[in-house]
C-alpha cells in the first residue's frame, strides 16, 4: 500500500496576541522562529515545529480531563524550567520534580519533562 501521508503539516496552538506567544514559546522556552506572520507563526525545534494561529475565539488546546494535554515537550530539567518560567509570570503546575504542565495566557496546556533520574 502507498504512502498516503508525506508529513505533518501543522500542529496549531491558537493564540490570542502572537507578540505575546512569541515571547513565550522562542523566548522562554527556547524554539526557533522559522515563519511569522501577524496571524501565523511556526516555531521549531529539533524534532517538531507548532503552528502559533492568532484568533479572537479560543479553543484552548487541552483533553477532557483538565490535567493531560496532547503536547508533551522534552526539557533538559524541569525544575530548572519550571523556576524560569515561574520567574517570568508563567503558570506551570508541577507533578513532581521531573514533569508538570505549563498552561499558556490562552489556556493551552503544554506537558514539561525530563528524563534524569536524580
């Protein structure tokens, strides 16, 4: 059977103001800024990139239960995250000293982990 699908296209966290989400997701947590836009923005980084989509109606990227999200991103050491982000007005909710979950001024859910064993 043929390949259908030749990549991901987009993977969109909608965002109320994209200076502001910007200023998070490449200043804070460190992608690159591949594309912008005033309304699109893709931001990369090693394995993956996210569509940033601007719009006045938001649909929080978040699952039923309030505690998972489907984005989980890879960090060198949560705690050391987590404190940054903190410091600069960020909500993370930490599970433990290896993973928590960020939540964006827009709602959207963003899992934090690390994989050290200390």
């Amino acid at each position: 059977m043929p390949k259908l699908v030749s990549d991901i296209g987009h993977i969109i966290l909608q965002v109320g103001n994209m200076e502001e989400a910007i200023k998070l997701y490449r200043d804070a947590l460190g992608f690159e800024l591949k594309e912008q836009s005033p309304e699109w923005s893709v931001i990369t980084t090693k394995l993956g990139e996210l569509t940033l989509y601007k719009t006045p109606k938001i649909t929080p990227l978040v699952l039923r239960d309030a505690n998972v999200t489907p984005i989980s991103l890879h960090v060198f050491n949560f705690e050391e995250a987590a404190d940054q982000l903190e410091k600069k007005g960020y909500s993370v909710k930490r599970k433990g000293k290896n993973s928590g979950t960020l939540t964006d001024p827009w709602g959207n859910m963003v899992d934090l982990h690390d994989h050290r064993k200390a």
